[in-house]
C-alpha cells in the first residue's frame, strides 16, 4: 500500500535560480516503511523531507499522503512527527513536559497525556527520566527524547533529519538499531536523512540515491550496492572501482568485457543496456570481491601496489593498474593477501564474474 507519493516535485528557491534545490523528484512510500534520502551535502534531501513536513511548499508537483493531496497543506494538519538534527528540545523543561508538548497542543487530557508520556519514554527506554533536567542527559539520551516526543503524538509518518550526526560513533551506531526496533514495533512510515551511506545500508527497506536535487537511483541496500544504476551511486556507497574496459560481446542483461592482458569476463548489466562489441562499457567492481593472485596469472588484471591499510577486519590494497594507456588506481579489500604482498610487489587481481555490474556514466 502507498503511503506517500511525491510526483514530480521541484524546489527552486528563488525565481532567479538556474539550478532547482530539488529537481523533478518522483517517488513513492510504502506503508510502515522505513525509506531513506541518501546523498552528499547539498545534494536536497533536507529541502526533499522539509516539502513532506510542509515547512517548504513545492515550485512545481504534487504530495500525496494515502492517496490524498497535501501538497499546500499547512505542517500542524499533516500529522507528521519531526526528529532534527540538533533534537529541537526546550531546554528549560523537563523530559516529561518535552514529551508531553505535542499532546498539550492537542490537548489531550492530563491523566491520559501522563500515561502515553510515560509509554514513550519506555519505549526509547528511558524509563523513571520524566523528571529529569534536557541539560541533564547524554546526547543519545537527549536524542532519544527527541523521538519520543515525535512519537507520543502516534503520527502517521516519522521525518528524521539527520538525528545522529550529533553523536559519537559509537552510540551513532547503537542509537540508529534502537530508532529502527521503535520504528519496526510501531509500525511508522518513516523518511531519515542521512549523509552516511553505511547509516542507510544498516537502517533502511529502501533507498533514494540524490545528486544536485535529482533521484540517482531508489532500490534495497542490496540493489544500490551490487546493482548500482551510474557510476556516482558505485562510488558513493561502498568504495567501487569503476573500469573502463572494451566490449567484446553483449547480451540482453549481461556483457563480456576485456580486461588488460587479454583475459575475458562476464559483467551483468542492466536491461536496455545498449552497449555491443566494440564499445566501452563502465564496470563497478567492488573491493571485496576483486581477489589478490600472482603476477603472471592469465586470467588477472596484472598490477603494482602502491599502498597498504591494514583496517582490522580487512586490508586495504591501492593498487596501480594500466587499463588501454591509462594509470587506475584500483581499491581491493582482502583477508588473507596482506601477509605475502609489500608496497612495490607486482600482483594479479582477479575479478569476480557474479559480482561485476555494467553502470551508465
Ligand atoms: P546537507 O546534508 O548539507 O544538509 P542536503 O542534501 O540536505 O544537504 P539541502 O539542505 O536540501 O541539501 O539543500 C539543497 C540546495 O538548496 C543547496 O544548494 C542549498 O544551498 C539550497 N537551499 C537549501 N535551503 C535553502 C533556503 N532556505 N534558501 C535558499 N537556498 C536553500
């Protein structure tokens, strides 16, 4: 079931604007969703989820909630429940009177409001703080009232704003599985903004890839990971290599591509793909699946590494390869390779044929 719709929505901020802040954006929002905007500083998210709340209203297109149009729709008629980046607490009450500030608006009655306070607290497990001071608490402590106060109101959808990026990295991560277990028990449509791809991997059913206001790509962390629609969503999640390598043969929804040295491999590749013998095709190649052999295997592109990281659970390989004249830099991630390779060392890198994706410029 639908929950929200944006069909072609554009934001230009002012008329004079060559480029739209959001540009042409169409997506649609299951019920209990939990769906994510993902992209770099700029990129319209923030003004995107801002048009959901009604706090900005469209240049051009439509917003639907359950198929109804709110598009003009002042935000305290929309029954949305917002989390900010900065929490957006009134530090001079308690977290009780914080939470409490959407149903007092409402004005729901005071014994009922005390036991829905009480049930939102438990639920971001901040049981027995109703008394307590905002200046009082930890960040994630404070941003947990954040969501309860967003929650208490039972709106129908859930807006986040970037809510971690004020916490360390750790409690980022423990606070971002505690957002999903609420959001998963309450059932809420919900739209997190985040800048983070590995946060959006972790967190979401679906994701909108954004670059200068426009959809680069919406699928599961799956789907954007190995089937990366350009090379912009190869490069912004993950760490993908991007080759430029020459067609030797093209079927419907795969195409073979020849590597320098001689050697042949199957890369999938999405339908309508249009490339045929001759052509170049753009493969993405992730890190993890690129294998570390010896200088002189047939089957690999032949290399030098250039540097080694050693990140804990794996190494880090830069590695310098000459693809038709021109020097790449290839990323690989390895388990077992560090112990035999040196800086300087020349090495055979092998492709993974089930895990290279043809992606569009
Ligand atoms: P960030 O991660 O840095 O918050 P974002 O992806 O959320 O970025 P937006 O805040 O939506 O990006 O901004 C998109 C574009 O619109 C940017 O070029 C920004 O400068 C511009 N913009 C945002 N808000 C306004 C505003 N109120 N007036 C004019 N321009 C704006």
């Amino acid at each position: 079931m639908i929950d929200v719709e944006l069909e072609s929505v554009s934001k230009r901020f002012a008329r004079s604007d060559a480029a739209a802040a959001v540009d042409d954006v169409t997506l649609t929002i299951g019920a209990g969703e939990f769906f994510t905007l993902l992209g770099p500083s700029g990129c319209g998210k923030t003004t995107t989820l801002r048009m959901v709340a009604g706090f900005y209203f469209p240049s051009e297109g439509h917003i639907r909630f359950g198929g109804q149009d709110v598009t003009r729709l002042a935000p305290n008629k929309r029954d949305t429940g917002m989390v900010f980046q900065n929490y957006a607490l009134f530090p001079h009450l308690t977290v009780a009177q914080n939470v409490a500030y959407g149903l007092k608006v409402r004005r729901v009655g005071r014994a009922e409001a005390a036991r829905r306070v009480a049930e939102a607290l438990a639920e971001v497990h901040l049981d027995g703080y109703g008394a307590r001071r905002i200046d009082e608490l930890s960040g994630g402590q404070q941003q947990r009232v954040a969501l309860a106060r967003a929650l208490v109101i039972r709106p129908r959808m859930l807006l986040l704003d970037e809510p971690l990026s004020n916490l360390d990295a750790k409690l980022r991560e423990e606070t971002r599985t505690e957002i999903r277990r609420i959001q998963r028990e309450s059932g809420t449509t919900s739209i997190y903004v985040t800048h983070d791809q590995a946060e959006a991997m972790a967190m979401s059913d679906r994701i909108a890839v954004m670059r200068s206001g426009r959809v680069q790509q919406v699928g599961s962390p799956r789907e954007v990971y190995h089937q990366p629609a350009n090379e912009f969503v190869a490069r912004f999640i993950g760490r993908s290599n991007v080759l430029s390598l020459p067609v030797a043969a093209a079927e419907a929804t795969r195409v073979e591509v020849v590597l320098p040295g001689g050697a042949r491999v199957w890369s999938g590749a999405p339908d309508g793909h249009g490339l045929g013998t001759g052509d170049t095709a753009l493969v993405s190649a992730r890190p993890e699946y690129i294998a570390v052999t010896g200088p002189t295997d047939p089957g690999a592109i032949g290399g030098r590494v250039t540097a080694i990281e050693f990140t804990g659970m794996t190494t880090h390989l830069t590695v310098q390869v000459d693809i038709g004249g021109t020097d790449t830099e290839v990323t690989v991630a390895t388990v077992d390779a560090p112990e035999r390779v040196g800086i300087g060392d020349r090495i055979g890198l092998r492709l993974s044929a089930d895990r290279l994706w043809v992606v569009r410029p």
